[in-house]
C-alpha cells in the first residue's frame, strides 16, 4: 500500500480554490472524493475527457447493423413470407426494431465500459477513507513517494494546511 | 440579390415556363421564408416562458426575424389577388369541383379562405410588434413590468400559434393536393420550418460574429443553438417517417396516391430530402465539438437550409405544377436567391435597430455566465 | 454559475449539505408509520384480487373476459397503454429535462424513475396475460427454435416486444446508475452491519473519486441522449399498433406525436399524484417545492393543450377527408352510445387542465392534486374511446356490439394499482426518493441561501 496524505474541505469553493494553490506549489493531488460532481475539477486534475462516448457510438452502430441486418436476412433468405402483401425487404418495417437495437446496444456497451474502466462493480468493496465524503466532505488524496523524507512530507502537509484544508492525516 | 430574384422572375414570364410554375415558386419561397419569420417569433416567444436564460443572448436575431411576417403578408396577398390563388388551387375553379371537393366546401372557399388569412397575419404581426416593443422597452427602460408584458404576449402568441400554424398550413399547402389529407400535416410542416428557422438564426450570428458584431456570444451559446438544430432534424425525421410509414402500412389509395405521384416523378428529390435532413445533420453535428464551431455548424446549417427548401418543394410542386412541368431551374433558383436577399435586407434593418445585447433583460447575466459540461 | 435572483429557489430552508443527507434518508430509517402500513395492506388487497383475476384467467382462459367477436381489444389493451403512457414521465423528467438543463428535475426525477420502472411493469403484464398461455410468451422473441419460425417484424405488436423490453432495459440502467452514488451515501450512513453490507453490495464500491464523477456524468448525459428519442419511440410504436390498421378512428397520421404527448401529459399527472402525497408524508415539502409543483403543471399544460389540438385536429380532418366511415366513426364517439366516455375524456383532459392557465391554480396543492387525479381518469377514457367506440360499430352494421367488462377484467386493473403501489411504497422505504447527490449540486445556486459569488 502507498503512502498517502488525506485532508478534506467542507464546501466545493473553497476546494477548488485550494486545489490550484497547492498545484502550485508542486503537490501532486491523485485523486478528490466529493458528495457530487463538483464543476471545474477535472481542469484542476487534469483529467481528459471521457471517452465512452466513443464506446456508445460503437454500440449504437453495432445495434443499428445487427438490428436491420438480422431482419433483411430473415425477411429475404431465412424465412420469406408474405404478409399483407408487403414486399419481403419491407424497409420502413424494419426501421423500428432497428432503432430500439441500436438504442440498446449503445446504451449497455457504454455503461458496461463504464463499470469495466471504473473498476466498479457488485460486491466491490473500496477503500473507505472517510465515511463523510458521500455526506459532505470533499476529500483530497495525495500519494507520496516511496522515498519522500520526513521534511517533504511535512512540506506537502504545509502547503494542504495553507491552501485551507482540515483534517490532513498521514497514512502509511 | 433582390434583383437577380426579380430577373428570375421576369425570365420566368418570358421564357414561357407556364404560370402554374411561375406561382408556385412564388408561394413556395413566400411561405419559406414566412416561416422563417414566424420560427423566429416562435423562438422567442417560447423561451420567454419557458424562462430559459442563454438564449437572451440571441433573442434579438429572432425578433429581427419576425419582422418579416408583415412583409412576406403583403406579398403573399398581392400574389393571391393577383391571379396566383386561382392558379395554384384547383378548389377554387369551380367547374373541377366534384363531390369531395364539394363536400370540403364550407372550409375550401375562396372569401372563408381570405378571412383566415387575415386574421392569421394581423394577429402574427400585432403580437410580433408587441413582443418587439416589449423586450425592447425592458432594455431601455430597464423596467421589469415589461418582462412580464413580454411573457404575457408570448404565452398569447404560442397559443395562437398552436392553433394558425397547422390551420395556415392546411390552407396555403394541403389544399393544394385538396382531395388528400393528413392529420400530420400542420405538425410536419412546422417541424420542418423550425429545423431551417433555427438553421436561419445559425446563419445571421455567424454573419453578424463574422462583421464583428454580437462580440458576447461565447461558444456555449453556438453549442446550443447546435443541439437544437440537431434535435429537431432527427424530430422532423421523426415525423417524416411516420407520416410515410402510416401510409405505406395501410395501403389506402386515397392516401397513397400523394406519395406514389412523389416517388414517380420526383424521386431524386424525394429521397434526397430524407437523406439530406436527417443524415447530414445526425452524422456531422453527433460529436460535441461540431455543435461548438462554425467551421462545421454553418455548412451544416446551408445544408439544412436547403433541404427543407426541397422539403416544401416537395410538398408544393407536384400538386401545383405536376411531374412534367416542374423543374428546377434558373426561375427557381433565382427566385429564391431574390427572397434571401430580401430577407436578410429587411432583417438586417431590423437589426440595426436595437442593441444586439440586452443588456438590462434579467435574465442577461445569467445568459453570459454559464458553461455547461455538455 | 450566476442564477438571477428573480428565479425562486428550488430548495427551501437554509441547508447545508450534511442536512440534506439527513432529510432526505429520513424516511428510510425507523419503523414505518401506521400510514404506511396501512397504504401497504390497501394496496396488497388490491393486488391479490388481481392475482385472484390472473388465476381465473390463466386457468378458464380469456373468455372469462368481457370481450366478444367484434370488440377484440377492450380493458387489457387500454390499462397497457395508459401503464405505459404513466411510465413516460420518469425517463422524460430525467432526460429529456436534463437536455434541456432544467435544474427543478433534481428533487422528482428519481422517484418519478422509479414509478416508470414500475409502471411499465404493470403495462407489460396485460399483453403477457392476453396471450392466454402465459408459460409460451416467449415466442415472442426471435430466437433459433426447431420450428425454424422466425417472428414476424412487420407487425406493429412485435415492435411493441421490442420497444418495451429496450425501454424498460435502458430504464432500469439509467435509474441504477444514477442511484449508485446515493447507494453510496445510504451505504456509509447505515447504522447495522447487515445494511452496511447490503447497499455495499449495491453501492458497486463507489467511492465518489473525481475521475468516477466525471465519467459518471458522461454516462448520464450519453443515457439521456439515447433515452429521449427512445421515450419517443416507445409510445410511438404503441400508437402503430393502431394507426398501421386501416380501422376507422384508429388510422390517421397524428397518432404518434399526440400519443407521445398524452403519454407525458398523463405521466406527469401520475408523478404529481404521488408527490403530492408523498412530499407530505415523508416531509420533503422543503425539496419538491410549490414551485416544483407550479413546473409540472406547465408541462401538463403544454401536454394536455397538445393533446386537444389533436382531438380538433382529428375530428376536423375526418369531416374534412370526406370519408363516411371516418366520419361516422368520430360521430359515433361524440354521440353514440359511448358518449359518456368521450364526453368524461374531454372534460378532464382539455377542459379542466386548462384551470392551470391560473397561477393561483397551478400553486394550489389541494387543487393541483384534484386534477391530476382528474387526468389520470381522462387519460385511461381516452385509450377506452379510442379502442372500445373506434371498433365496437365497424362496417358491418350486423356485427356491431357492446362492451362491458367483466369483474376477470376490473380485477387485472386493480390488482395491477395495487401492484405499482406496493412496489412503489417498498421504494420509498428501501431508496432515498430523492437523488442527493444531484441536488446537493444545484443547492448553491438554486437553495435558498444562494451566494452569488461568481466562481468558475
């Protein structure tokens, strides 16, 4: 297990505003555990852009030729009938079905990736560092290198403690 | 561009292409860019009481918009006095009448038919006069009374609306295949004009942004101007595909013969009009960022533009001219090149008219300051 | 973010966050209320004279149903589609209104999403039945089976199979993954081991992490995406099952759009029958405001007013095609014999809701909630006339009949109330029914206590 400090702040401004006094000063934050999405985070980490859309798209387009292909192949070559008089690759018929597929392909792809990049899961049983941080609690966590002395420790601590944070803990 | 419409016009007289189609193009580009007219009214009026804020921004466009209601009135009643009624509708030569048409009667006559237009346009531009005054007042006068005036007139109008924008389209485009009807229609039609009004609204900021002006338009408010025109081209789509699909299912004569005359003689167009409404829009404008430029939203928005363009063609031309006379030609392409110039002459003056920025609506700040994560 | 202060807040009360919490898991902890158990045994009751009616009919068969050679389609085909139409409010609050960045959703659309899930349960269960051999419903599905059948995609009712399955499906995630992160907070604040196991079990280890929030957010945006088309498409499809028939008063072009639109319209009266109720029982009133209340009803307003546009719309065009038998047929509903059923649907889906012109009205509870019960009865008067009085006098005048259900039928209606009321009453016992996290993060521009410090 890593060593790492935890501090936390009680409103989302606040934070924020810390957040990009201790960037600053070289502090590395790994990671903010918040009640709810908090806006302007992910440019204070760092983080890109999700890219699970790209995931639904794929999904969605999957669904769209399963969908419209697996009814042309049943209308046309599996089991041709006739029914009302409607040509066998009744087109607008198909349109439908083909849309609920491709609704339903991009909607569970992307949220099963989700999960799967996320690492979350049924059962899954986290690291629960502070049980307030789905209450009220913004919590920050910065990793600390194996071989950080005392006094880099204590610097990070110092610079958390500036930027307004509470609660800094050392864990080990 | 006015006067390349009027050459096209007069080529169109004297080159013979036949009155039927010389009419037609005028209704057709008259009732485009009334619509274009009355989506921008539209746009405003339902944004004030739905109360949504960003779009204070650009409120402006769509009221300049509406000030061509008046305009396209005037001529759209100069072309039906003027011999273009009788030579579009075929309800009004009563040696074709036959029983159906006779039945409609008491709704297919010709002074019944001028009423509704009456109160259809002196009603449209009352409203779009008060709401302009209203919002304009609220800016100069900073009085927030006018807010309210402004919600009021709108929740008026969205109701009269409701009501004219089917009927009107009943009138001026069902009747023109008159044996035919849809319950669809009136939403169809609408649907198609909102899709290339809002286009219109993309079109005038990015000429206005080009020219230096509307300077407090970040990209949020171009992304949701974006989303919009995405969403409604996918809704239009919508009810393009189930009006057809009703239709096609249900294989009633009466109904398919509209369809059957379209996909005969104006087949390229016809699929063109679904491929280039829905695809261009659903493919180009699916990732974020294209909804966010202009780089790819204006070539999206000409396109849109153009395509429900074809859209009304559609619904007017194989009515009014039939499959061996129409055509697209100079006269059309002319014509339509005229109405855009007049359009833009009598907005643009609108324009010019009132700060781009309404600066003292309560809503502007808000407008101004928001970014969204989508 | 800046909000204009002539905007009301959508949250009362000065909270903070912590409070928040505390409020809104209220209603989970302790024992129930004796209003509670005694809604529960009402609405169980209910459900057993329906799964009284299930047995009659799954053992003698549907004759023990009202229906006869003309009027194939009767109670079943209409408590379906009102089930279904209920079940459009939820998906559309949730996405539909997060397109359109409306910040009131925060408080309802959880619970409204959950009266979808279980509204579309409810709807599903009347088609299942009227199969007659519940135990062969799966041949509805296309799979590879030694008959070498495949089912057959053109007819509306397979697409029905499609569109509610996919509907429910996408639902059911939608729902789950935004209920996770307040799993999570039920999770850390549960008092006993075994519920701290439970909902950690169901919280997916959800931690609240930054990048977890970031794609979450993505995801809700992406399901929202694709659910508001697929709201539409739902209740589409349901309107194909009649509009694609050449039936009098069932094939006409509208059908579509106007469904959809009755389907919001009685959607949302379901939403604030039960909100009504519940913000008082489980003291919520500081989080689904008057104002909430005054919102929906402006949506039943636009609904309600679209749906007689359609109304007009129809019977004019019917006049209009010159068609006698479309004529005849709008006649006959106005005037027939099922008159008092139309006549019930007009009154309560274009008249009353129209009161909501008035703001006083569209702010009183008391009045509010009449109508939407109100609503609720003309929407299922409208599915009845449009199946019941579109078929009961067809074109052969020697066929035609009436309708009366039989107590089979009226006993799979009410079991299938007292089943979404119990499912729904589990609910709000077993979740929070208001999402917490979603308006903890509206609460500093929306709460009452807006600051107005400009922030990025």
């Amino acid at each position: 297990m890593n060593k790492y400090i935890t501090a936390y702040y009680l409103d989302e401004e606040k934070l924020l505003k810390g957040l990009k006094q201790v960037k600053t000063k070289g502090v590395r934050v790994a990671d903010v555990l918040s009640p709810f999405p908090v806006h302007g985070i992910d440019k204070v980490l760092g983080l890109r852009r999700s890219r699970l859309t790209r995931v639904a798209f794929a999904g969605g387009a999957i669904g769209a030729i399963v969908g419209f292909g697996f009814q042309t192949w049943v209308f046309t070559s599996a089991y041709p009938i006739n029914f009302g008089g409607k040509p066998f690759f009744a087109a607008p018929s198909f349109i439908p079905v083909t849309f609920e597929t491709t609704v339903l392909f991009a909607a569970f792809s992307m949220v099963i990736a989700f999960f799967v990049v996320s690492k979350l899961g049924p059962g899954n049983k986290p690291v629960i560092h502070d049980e307030r941080v789905t209450d009220d609690r913004f919590l920050v966590i910065v990793d600390i290198p194996e071989n950080s002395s005392k006094e880099e420790i204590n610097e990070i601590e110092k610079a958390l403690h500036d930027a307004g944070a509470e609660g800094i803990n050392y864990k080990a | 561009m006015v006067s390349i419409g009027l050459i096209a016009l007069a080529y169109g007289f004297f080159a013979g292409l036949g009155g039927e189609r010389i009419s037609a193009n005028i209704l057709l580009n008259n009732y485009y860019f009334l619509g274009m007219g009355l989506i921008g009214l539209f746009f405003v009026a339902v944004h004030a009481i739905a109360e949504s804020g960003w779009q204070v921004s650009v409120q402006r466009i769509g009221e300049a918009m509406s000030t061509f209601i008046p305009v396209a009135g005037v001529l759209m009643l100069l072309f039906f006095a003027f011999g273009g009624l009788h030579s579009i509708y075929h309800w009004t030569h009563p040696e074709h009448m036959d029983e159906i048409l006779l039945n409609k009667a008491p709704y297919l006559n010709v002074p019944f038919f001028y009423i509704r237009f009456f109160i259809y346009f002196i009603v449209w531009s009352l409203l779009a006069w008060y709401i302009r005054k209203s919002s304009r007042n609220l800016d100069s006068l900073n009085d927030i009374s006018y807010f309210h005036k402004l919600r009021k007139f709108s929740a008026i109008f969205i109701v009269f609306y409701a009501i004219s924008s089917v009927m009107s389209s009943w009138d001026w485009l069902m009747s023109i295949d008159a044996h035919w009807f849809s319950t669809l229609y009136g939403w169809y039609v609408f649907m198609s004009m909102l899709a290339s009004g809002v286009a219109m609204i993309i079109i005038i900021l990015y000429i206005l942004k080009r020219n230096g002006y509307m300077t407090h338009i970040n990209n949020e408010h171009i992304h949701d101007l974006g989303k919009y025109l995405f969403g409604f081209s996918i809704f239009w789509a919508y009810l393009w595909f189930s009006q057809y699909m009703l239709i096609w299912y249900a294989n009633i004569p009466e109904e398919t013969v509209y369809y059957s005359e379209r996909m005969l003689h104006f087949k390229p167009l016809f699929i063109a009009n679904a491929i280039v409404n829905l695809a261009f829009p659903l493919l180009l404008l699916m990732t974020r960022n294209s909804k966010r430029v202009f780089w790819s939203l204006i070539p999206v928005a000409v396109i849109v533009f153009i395509g429900h363009w074809i859209d009304l063609y559609q619904l007017i031309m194989p009515g009014a001219v039939g499959g061996e006379k129409a055509g697209i030609g100079f006269l059309e392409i002319g014509l339509t090149i005229g109405y855009v110039g007049l359009f833009f002459l009598v907005v643009f003056y609108s324009l010019t008219k009132a700060p781009l920025a309404p600066k003292n609506h309560p809503f502007y700040k808000e407008s101004m300051d928001y970014h969204t994560n989508y | 973010m800046y909000v204009s202060p002539i905007r009301e807040p959508l949250i009362r009360g000065n909270k903070d966050y912590s409070q928040v919490t505390k409020d809104i898991l209220a209603p989970m902890a302790g024992t129930p209320s004796k209003y509670w158990y005694m809604g529960i045994a009402l609405a169980l009751s209910a459900a057993l004279f329906g799964a009284w009616a299930t047995y009659v009919t799954l053992f003698t068969g549907i004759g023990s149903w009202g229906l006869n050679k003309t009027i194939g389609w009767g109670w079943d085909i209409t408590n379906f589609v009102w089930w279904v139409g209920i079940g459009h409010a939820g998906t559309f609050i949730s996405a539909i209104l997060l397109l359109f960045r409306q910040r009131w959703r925060t408080s309802i659309n959880r619970s409204a999403e959950a009266m979808t899930l279980i509204a579309i349960a409810c709807a599903g269960f009347f088609p299942l039945i009227h199969m007659g051999r519940l135990a062969l419903a799966f041949f509805i599905f296309p799979y590879p089976n030694t008959r070498a059948l495949w089912v057959n995609f053109n007819s509306p009712l397979l697409w029905d199979v499609f569109a509610i399955s996919t509907y429910f499906a996408v639902s059911l995630i939608f729902w789950y993954v935004g209920l996770i992160p307040d799993i999570g907070t039920v999770r850390d604040k549960a008092t006993t081991k075994i519920k701290k196991a439970i909902y950690g079990f169901l919280s997916f280890g959800w931690t609240g992490s930054a990048k977890h929030w970031s794609r979450h957010e993505t995801v809700s945006l992406i399901l929202a995406g694709l659910a508001a088309p697929l709201v539409l498409s739902v209740h589409t499809i349901v309107s194909f099952d009649f509009a694609t028939s050449v039936i009098p008063g069932w094939h006409t072009t509208i059908f579509p759009p106007y469904f959809v639109s009755g389907a919001v319209f009685s959607g949302f009266a379901m939403v604030l029958t039960l909100l009504i109720v519940t913000r008082k029982a489980l003291n919520l009133e500081q989080y689904i405001t008057v104002n909430h209340i005054e919102s929906m009803n402006k949506i039943i307003i636009l609904t309600g007013s679209i749906v007689g546009i359609a109304y007009l719309t129809e019977f004019f065009i019917a006049w209009y095609s010159g068609n006698e038998y479309e004529m005849f047929t709008f006649v006959n509903r106005a005037f027939g014999p099922y008159a008092w059923a139309y006549w019930i649907m007009m009154t309560c889906n274009v008249i009353t809701p129209q009161l909501f012109w008035f703001k006083k009205i569209r702010r009183n509870i008391v009045l509010t909630f009449i109508i939407s019960i109100f609503v609720n009865i003309g929407m299922w008067f409208e599915r009845f006339v449009i199946v019941v009085s579109s078929l009961h006098r067809d074109y052969l005048p020697s066929s035609w009949s009436m309708y009366t259900p039989s107590v089979v039928e009226v006993g799979l209606f009410v079991g299938t109330l007292g089943l979404f009321f119990t499912l729904f009453l589990l609910f709000i016992r077993v979740f929070p029914v208001i999402a917490i996290a979603e308006v903890k993060s509206v609460l500093k521009t929306s709460g009452e206590n807006k600051n107005h410090s400009e922030h990025e």
